[in-house]
C-alpha cells in the first residue's frame, strides 16, 4: 500500500510538473530523472497509473491546449504550433487532425461558429468571461446537491485536459450554501465481484470549502455497500489539472454505481478524462468504510474512560 502511495504521489507531481512545462522541452529522460527512477521504471509507473506513455500523454496535452488557444485568442495556427514545440505548421496539423478529425482552421471556425457571433477583435475580448466555451448541460449527467439552486454544471471548450471539452460544476453566489454534485448512476452488472476504479483529471478555482469525485455502490432498497467522496483528502483552492483514484469493492450483491463530482460551497471545478477500470485486489481500497467502522463491541458503558489524547 505504502508503495501504491509513493507511486501516485510521483505521477502527481510529474503530472503538475507537465502542465507548468508543456511549451518547453519534455521527455522520458527528464521526467525520470526529476521523479528519481530509471527510465524504464518510471516508464511503467507512469502508464499504469495514467494509461498512457509520458509521451503520447504530453503530445495530448499539448493538442488539448492548442485547442483552447485556438478558440480563445487570435493568434496564428504556426505561432500557436511552435509555441507548443511542434516543428512545423504541417506536423501540427497532422497531429491535430488525427486527435480532433479537423484541421486547426476547421477546429477553430466550427466551434466558434458555435459559441458566438463574434463581430469584432474587441467585443470577443469584452465576451471573454462570458464566452466560457459550450456552456449547457452534458449529456448523461444530472445536477443534485441539497440546494442545486446554488450551483451550475455545464461543457467548457476552454478549460480543457484532453479532447475538446471538460464539464464543469461552479456555484453562483459567494454565499452558496450545502453542496451541489454532477453525477451520473449506472447498473453494476458489468462489474460484480471486482474491485473498481474510478480515475479521472480534476482542477478547481477558488474553492473555498472543499470538493471532490465520488463513487457509491449501491445494493438493493438503497443499502450503501461503498462509498468515498474524498473528504479524508478534499481538493481547496486553486489548482492545476492533477489525477486522482477512488477504488472501491463492487460486491455480487451490488445493483447500481453512482459517481461524479461534489463541491461544497463556493468555487468552480472541472472534471474530465474519467475512466473505469477493474484492477487487482492488490491495489487499496480508498472507502470512507476504513475511517468509520464500527467497533468489535461497545465502549466506555459507564462513561467512566478517558478520551484519547
């Protein structure tokens, strides 16, 4: 377990180092280096944990923050194509067609066509705030909480990890009260008997209590079986995009899964390159079930003990 730990702190930190270095040079050997393993090993920590090699997942971030550039500023495509190290203006445009199926030209005309009518230079940077990409609800999610009239969720073509778009979850008001969550439920059939994760990227601006992903595995008449929402290591603040895991037990008696993403109070989080994974029992468990368990038997009957210090 301890291992497991050390080994996701590293990929953290690569990951943080990635984001604050994509328009300079990045490779195997650096990264390695700055996490203090072989090539060979961190190569293989690196995908296991992320799902990819350090190089396809820098070539993706790279095409994901051209994208954004793309849409939020006026630059030239070859301006934008060297700035994120790619030789050319022709390789830029092989590569980002493979990833978007459109040239950069097509990429930034389309959806601009679909987020505005822009007329001038100076009324896009007088929209800019309220350009914020695709904004409307994504499809499959559904917005709860305990005071939903709080919050917001929708699709951001600005704010972007990998593809085209990330959802989002903010709260409207300074003084947003209770917690507002994006989530989706799903039936567990495809994963009885197994241990689950859920991975994906988060970033958060300005939260001021906390926020989190969750994931719930739910049996019959509504029974709890699993749960974690990461309160034991909530999100605050302002942060870039980093990784993070929940695993949890899907047992055979398990009818649906539920997850998503939760803020409490005010702030903004995006969410986005979610995934699903069954993994080996040698990977921990991260259930809140861990820190709330219930005693062998009951304690201090004749209040008599002393608290622990």
């Amino acid at each position: 377990m301890v291992q497991a730990v050390v080994y996701s702190e590293t990929v953290n930190r690569t990951l943080s180092y990635i984001e604050a270095h994509l328009k300079e040079e990045l490779n195997l050997e650096i990264l390695a280096e700055r996490a203090a393993f072989s090539m060979y090993h961190f190569h293989r920590i690196f995908q296991a944990q992320v799902g990819m090699p350090p190089a396809d997942y820098i070539r993706r971030r790279r095409l994901s923050s051209a994208a954004c550039s793309l849409l939020g500023t006026e630059r030239r495509i070859l301006d934008i194509a060297l700035e994120y190290r790619f030789d050319s203006q022709e390789s830029f445009t092989r590569s980002f067609k493979r990833m978007f199926l459109m040239t950069p030209g097509q990429y930034r005309s389309y959806y601009r066509t679909l987020t505005m009518q822009k007329e001038s230079e100076a009324e896009m940077a007088e929209q800019a705030d309220q350009m914020n990409a695709l904004q409307g609800e994504p499809r499959g999610w559904m917005l709860t909480g305990t005071n939903t009239g709080d919050y917001e969720m929708g699709v951001d073509r600005l704010e972007v990890h990998h593809g085209k778009s990330s959802g989002y979850l903010r709260s409207l008001t300074e003084r947003a009260s209770g917690f507002g969550t994006m989530m989706q439920m799903f039936k567990a059939d495809a994963y009885l008997g197994s241990r689950l994760r859920l991975s994906g990227f988060v970033k958060t601006e300005q939260v001021r209590d906390w926020c989190g992903l969750w994931l719930r595995i739910d049996g019959k008449d509504h029974d709890v079986l699993g749960f974690d929402n990461m309160s034991g290591r909530p999100i605050r603040g302002t942060t870039g995009w980093s990784r993070y895991s929940l695993v949890l037990d899907v047992p055979k008696e398990s009818v649906a899964i539920a997850f998503g993403v939760l803020l409490n109070g005010s702030g903004r989080v995006w969410i986005d390159s979610l995934q699903f994974d069954t993994v080996s029992l040698q990977v921990p468990v991260t259930s809140l079930e861990e820190v709330n368990a219930l005693p062998d038997a009951p304690v201090n009957l004749n209040f008599e003990e002393e608290p622990d210090q």
